[in-house]
C-alpha cells in the first residue's frame, strides 16, 4: 500500500515535536542552573578578615605626574680638528685643563707653511710687475682705441695670472692661521686625542674635545601616547641618583618633534634646564637620574589607594562594608578622576565616612 505525500509529511512533523517535547526538561534544567550561576555570581562576596584589607577614605592633594629617567648632556660641545695635515709641534693642553674662549691649545710646525707663503708672495710679486710692465707696453694702444683681439687676450691673460696669485697668497695664508687651533668656547678639555708632539698627523687623526660646564640640561625621552600631556615652559622637578636627597626645579625647554632613531618604540626627546651654577662641576656628564612631571593636580579631594577600585566593562565600583554587620558588603558604583602613583580620586560615589575593603587574592 502506497502512502501519500501529506502523510509522510505528517509522520515528519510528529518526529519533531515528540523529540521537542522529549527533550524540554533538559532544556529547562539547563536554564535554570544558568540563572542560579548567574545570581550566585551577581552577589556581593563577603568580608573575610583574613584575606580582605579595610581602608578608610581619605581627603588630600593629589596629582597626576609623568616620571621619566634621563641624564645629563651639554648644550655647548665643541670637537676641533685640523684642517690639513702635517706636524704636530705643540700641544698646549690636557685633559681636565680648563681653557678660555679663543686660548690657542695646539699648533702644526709652521716652517714649511711660512716658506710656502713666501713663494707664493714672491709669485705674486712676478706676477703684478709683468701685468704692470703689460699695461704700460699696451697703453698708449689702448689711448687710441688701437686694441685688437690678441691683445686684449694678452692684457686678460696677465690680468687673470694676478688675480690667481692674489687667490695662492692668501690660501697660503689662511693655511699657516688654520695650523692653530683655538677654542670657541669656555670650557673644560675631556679629549686630547694626540698628546705627543713632533709626529705627523691627519685631520682624523688629532682631535680636541672641549665641553661648557655650565650649559648642562637634563635630557631624556618620552612615550608617543603620554608626549600630548607635557609642554615647552611646563614645570618639573629633578632628581640626580649620584645626589637623590637634592630636587631641583625645572622646567622644559625643548620637545622634539621628530622621534628617535634607533628605538625600538616610538619616542621623543625632552630637553629640561639645569641652572644650577656648575662651576665646581658638580654635576657632570652621563648622571642619571628622574624628571617628574606634574600633569594635573586636585586639593583637598577624596582618595583611595589604586587596589580598592575594581572595573568590569561597564563600571567602575568598591566594595563597602555595610554598618552594623561583620561581613555583608555593599557594591557601590563611584565615579573617578586623577590617578597618582598610588592613589585615585573618587568624584562620586563615596563619602569619607564609608569604610572600603580591598579583596584579597
């Protein structure tokens, strides 16, 4: 006996819904744990003594700093190199010498450079009287307007040999000045590459490091998300490690606008001022030490220590111990603002009176 299409469509239909009606207790058991897990988690835990810490609210200063770890540079650095070689006949300083601006501090042996300068004066003698004996031969030509190509040329020619004398003399000059070096700045010498005397030496090869004591700053570097917060002329204290009892105010004075090369995060250059007189040369070059940064600042605000606030996705919230019982708790939702180091301000939520428990692990 054949069956019909509408039957075996009805046979379907019956299979699913006594399956569904098999299965619905399970379903309805399933539902009913995940509410009871879901009340079990939405209630407040309790107080245990052992484990929880009970901290009162307190109200004080509070500000919002940014530290960052430097050290100490010079503005004023000046590396001195001569120009050409030859030999080096004098030295005038040492390292650790304290030197003047324009103090000469070492020279090249000059004998070669003095007769050099002569040769080329004695050039350029020849070379003036035979434009002079020139002009005068071509002169009474040049009165009647008599000039012809090849005589111009020999007048040009003559010109341009005194001209070219006139140029040797005096690179023959600057030569025997640039056999000395000066010092640009005051300052002190950190570097005498080549000491010794009476050796031949290359430009690379004899270098004079002079520093300025007293153009000292305090250089250091800051994260791309925290260099908006700061500011050319914004406050700041400093502390070198070598003197960690001894903060000196400061302020910024330069940020750079390029980051730094070579680092493996994105950061930036933070120069800060160190006025301090250095001529003692207390502080010196490659100290350590921290700036610190005021950001923002509230007075006479309510405060918790950082380990009382707890956050989920949608909130931000403490635990209150409730008056009058041991250990029932009350999940208080607050609202905050600046963060120091250890604490956060509560703008809302809280009163100085509650009593707030940090959870322990």
């Amino acid at each position: 006996m054949k069956t019909s299409k509408s039957e075996v469509r009805l046979w379907r239909i019956k299979n699913i819904l006594t399956r569904l009606f098999l299965s619905l207790p399970i379903l309805l058991l399933f539902i009913h744990i995940g509410i009871k897990a879901k009340d079990s988690n939405s209630a407040n835990p309790e107080f245990n003594p052992k484990k929880d810490t009970l901290v009162t609210v307190t109200q004080k200063d509070i500000k919002q700093e940014i530290t960052l770890t430097g050290q100490i540079e010079t503005e004023n650095q000046a590396i001195l190199r001569f120009q050409t070689s030859g030999e080096l006949s004098w030295v005038g300083v040492k390292v650790g010498d304290k030197v003047k601006k324009y103090q000469a501090i070492a020279s090249l042996n000059k004998n070669e450079l003095q007769k050099k300068f002569q040769k080329e004066m004695n050039d350029y003698l020849t070379n003036r009287w035979n434009f002079e004996d020139t002009q005068d031969s071509y002169k009474e030509t040049r009165n009647r307007f008599l000039v012809t190509d090849e005589i111009q040329r020999i007048l040009d020619r003559t010109q341009f040999s005194l001209n070219n004398a006139v140029l040797d003399a005096e690179i023959a000059n600057l030569a025997i000045k640039y056999a000395t070096l000066y010092s640009p700045i005051d300052g002190i010498v950190t570097n005498v590459e080549q000491p010794i005397t009476g050796i031949n030496i290359t430009p690379a090869t004899a270098e004079f490091i002079i520093i300025d004591p007293q153009s000292i700053y305090f250089d250091s570097e800051i994260d791309e998300d925290e260099v908006n917060q700061i500011k050319v002329g914004q406050k700041a204290t400093i502390t070198i490690d070598s003197f960690s009892e001894e903060s000196i105010n400061s302020q910024i004075t330069y940020i750079s606008f390029t980051p730094k090369a070579g680092e493996s995060s994105t950061t930036y250059q933070v120069k800060f001022e160190l006025n301090n007189d250095n001529q003692f040369l207390k502080y010196r070059i490659g100290m350590n030490g921290d700036a610190i940064i005021s950001i923002r600042e509230s007075k006479n605000t309510l405060t918790l220590p950082i380990e009382a606030i707890n956050q989920n996705e949608e909130e931000t919230y403490v635990y209150i111990k409730k008056e009058g019982s041991n250990k029932e708790l009350e999940k208080r939702i607050i609202k905050t603002g600046i963060e120091s180091d250890n604490d956060i301000e509560i703008l809302d939520g809280i009163s100085k009176s509650d009593s707030v428990v940090i959870k322990g692990k």
